[in-house]
C-alpha cells in the first residue's frame, strides 16, 4: 500500500502569474519534499518521488508499512 502526496514543484512556469491571483503555494524540489517526509519519522527506504510529464507537479509515495 502507498500513500501518495503531491506537491508543486520549483519548476513551475505559472508560479509568477498563480502569485498575481494570490494563489500562493509551497513550491519544493524532490530532495525537500523527501525530507518532509523523513521530519515526520518515514525512513528513506520507504520513501519515492515521482512527477508528472511537465515536471510541475511532484509526487511523494510511501510505502506502508515501513
């Protein structure tokens, strides 16, 4: 079983015009988001990081049970 987090990445090309509208985001790299994870006590080995095409939105799997 996984759970599965996603998150916008540092490379957004809408992130300037998301800010006009005020619509305001954590924008993380897969390294920070991974490290969000291990803070909240997952272990590395349970921990994966995966994107969709453009890159823009990242995805933080952890595999249950670790």
């Amino acid at each position: 079983m996984f759970i599965i987090i996603g998150n916008f990445s540092v490379i957004n090309p809408s992130r300037a015009y998301m800010s006009i509208f005020q619509w305001n985001l954590f924008h993380r790299s897969p390294q920070k988001l991974a490290a969000l994870a291990m803070v909240a006590g997952v272990p590395e080995s349970a921990i994966s990081i995966s994107r969709e095409a453009t890159g823009v939105n990242l995805f933080l799997h952890i595999k249950k049970p670790f």
